[in-house]
C-alpha cells in the first residue's frame, strides 16, 4: 500500500490535475471509498523458517492474493484492488466521486468483468 495505491489507515492527501491545469489537493478517508476502517495490508511473506524477508515468496503471495480478489475473495487485497481502481476511475472523470468509482470497481470484481482481464 501507499505509493499509487493511498494508504487508508490514516486519512491520506492525493494531487488531481485535469487538462493541464494547477494541482489540486484532494484529501480523503477510507470511508470516501466506502470502507468503515482503514484497509490493512496483505500480510508479508517470510522465509520458510519465517525469519527473513523473500522476495520470490513474496511475489508468489501477492500473485496469488491478487488473482483470488479478482475471482472474489474478500479481503487486504481485494480492498486494494478497489481503491487502486476508485483512485483512477475518479482521477481520469470516470465516475464522478471516489464512492462512486469503488461502487463502480467493486460491480467489476462481482460480476466477473475485472476478472476475465485476466483469464485468457
């Protein structure tokens, strides 16, 4: 979390700029998305022994987790995938508030579309 996906366990600050224009700063809450809390992020991946960071383990987690949130399962990741998506839908004048562009990423999670992206 945080970088292009908003951290949202504590209200957070992004820029929107729109045809060329000044920079506008927009603060927001993770109940702008729709969520009642702060999303937590997915949990990190360890070594087999659990005392080390692995990145090849991690790689495999996040695939793994992300990939079972476009089929469904709820969750970090899927939380993630919403505001990742809200954040551009909004950003690019998709949708015409962050509630709304969740509410319109989370119809794709559901109904399968954000899925089948992937399933080629």
């Amino acid at each position: 979390e945080g970088g292009v996906v908003p951290s949202l366990r504590a209200s957070g600050r992004a820029f929107r700029y729109t045809d060329g224009g000044a920079e506008v700063p927009v603060d927001f809450r993770a109940e702008d998305f729709g969520f009642s809390q702060g999303v937590l992020p997915p949990q990190r991946a360890a070594s087999d022994d659990g005392s080390t960071f692995d990145p090849d383990a991690a790689l495999a987690a996040t695939c793994e987790q992300g990939l079972a949130a476009l089929r469904g399962k709820a969750g970090a990741m899927r939380d993630n995938l919403i505001v990742g998506a809200a954040t551009i839908l909004w950003h690019l004048g998709l949708q015409p508030s962050l509630r709304a562009a969740a509410d319109a990423a989370v119809a794709a999670l559901e109904d399968g579309r954000a899925a089948a992206h992937f399933d080629h």
